[in-house]
C-alpha cells in the first residue's frame, strides 16, 4: 500500500522538520529586540532548524521506526539544549537596571525589558531631570507606586520576571515612606 506509507513518511518528515523548527524560532526572543530584528533571527533560526531536520530524516528515511524514533528524540533533546544554553550564556551577560533591580538589559544603549525604562543618557541634556538620581526615582516611582495604602511594598518580590531575575545587591534610591508620600499627594 504506497499510499499509506507515503502518509507515514509525510508524518516524519513534518515531525523531523517542527521539532527543530519550532524550538529554534524560539532563539529570536533572545537575540533580538525590535520586532524586525525579531522577523529575521526567527527567520534565520527556523531555516537553519529545517535544515537540520531535513537533513536527518533522508539520514534514517529508510531506517525502522525505532531508529527514526530515538533519532527524533535526540533531535528534540538538542534543540532543547541549544535553546536552553544560548538563553542561559544570554542571561550572564544581562546588566542590572538601576530603576528595577532586575538583570535585564542588554548592553548600556537599551531598554530595560522588564520595567521599559530608557537609558538615562537619551535624557540628560533634555533638562526635564537636572540629575540621573531624579530620573531614577522618577521611573522607580512609576514601577513601584501603590493602588492602596495597605499595600506591602517590597523592592525584592517577585524575585523573577518574565525569565529575568532580581539581582539582589541592587538597592532602590526610592523609601517605601516616599511611595507612600506620593500616593498621598496623588
Ligand atoms: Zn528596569
């Protein structure tokens, strides 16, 4: 029955072909910021994925299914792994926001990913803050303001966001008396 064993190797190719793919894409929310930059590693991280599976499969097409089997395996182990060291060596390399306290931006020009605070060096000649500290409470307020005065306040919890953890010999310039201070005057 040709048909049937057509349809076969049309699953295993599309499983040889997803498993890479669909681990690799992942790849791009690390290496890139913009969402261009985004489209293209994704690009870039599935074709070389596609490759990889493609490849593997005409390796063991004619292999049994044992051997397609834990060849896939290994293959989404791989993946896997990949994706799990390149976003770990990622992570050491992350500098601490100052407003935040979370290891989350990627070089001195950037934005923090967790709390979208602007380097301060775009702001210093614009003369709305005489001095980085102002600009630095200013944004802390916003991060860290309060709904209730019965709110607890602590500059440490969650100790990760959005995969990026708090780096906990940061110290906030901002009091929990000055939150509320302003809470108040609100
Ligand atoms: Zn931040």
């Amino acid at each position: 029955m040709p048909d049937k064993t057509d349809r076969k190797e049309q699953i295993w190719l599309t499983l040889f072909l997803l498993v890479p793919v669909l681990i690799l894409v992942r790849l791009s929310d690390i290496f890139a910021e913009s969402n261009t930059g985004k489209f293209f590693f994704a690009g870039l991280f599935g074709a070389i994925g596609g490759l990889l599976g493609f490849g593997l499969y005409h390796f063991v097409k004619a292999s049994s299914f044992l051997k397609k089997s834990i060849t896939l395996t290994i293959l989404l182990l791989v993946s896997i792994s990949i994706l799990y060291l390149v976003s770990e060596s990622k992570k050491s390399n992350l500098l601490t926001c100052e407003v935040c306290g979370y290891k989350s931006i990627n070089s001195k020009d950037s934005i923090c990913q967790v709390c979208e605070t602007k380097p301060w060096e775009r702001f210093k000649n614009w003369k709305a803050f005489e001095v980085k500290r102002d600009y630095i409470e200013y944004n802390q307020l916003l991060f860290f303001g309060i709904d209730s005065l019965n709110q607890k306040i602590d500059f440490y919890s969650p100790q990760t966001i959005k995969t990026f953890d708090k780096d906990n010999n940061w110290k906030p310039i901002l009091t929990a008396e000055k939150i509320r201070e302003d809470f108040l005057l609100e």
